[in-house]
C-alpha cells in the first residue's frame, strides 16, 4: 500500500490508472449537479423554489440537532 499521504481513489481506465483526490470529486459532482438543476429549471421541470423546499425537507428529516447517539 502506498502511504505518500494521498488521500482520494484511484480511477482505472483502459489499464491506466489516474489518482483522483476527494477535493477533485467534490468539485465533479457539485458542478454536475449544478449542470442538473440549471437544465432542469431552464426546460420548466421544476421551479427554484420547489427544489429549495425539497432540499429543506430533506434536511430536516435526516439532519437533526441534538447529541450523537450514545455508543453502546
């Protein structure tokens, strides 16, 4: 295992292999799903505010204040 302090995946494509740190896929899926939403609002599907009320309603179901479980 190589320990040189990278921290990301590793991408195999047609037998070459590329490092790809989380900074990097954290940027790649923000960016994608900004692509996603602008499309989805330019062609009507959806409105701002319904996705806004769908990203607050998500997170008030799995996001809650409070303290972290008790380990057993």
């Amino acid at each position: 295992m190589d320990h040189d302090g990278f921290k990301g995946v590793i991408i195999v494509k047609d037998g070459v292999q590329k490092k790809v740190s989380f900074d990097e896929l954290c940027l790649s899926n923000t960016m994608s799903l900004e692509a996603l939403v602008s499309l989805l609002v330019k062609k009507k599907i959806i409105k701002p505010e319904e996705l806004l009320d769908a990203i607050r309603s998500i997170k008030s179901e799995r996001y809650r204040t409070g303290s972290p479980p008790e380990e057993p």
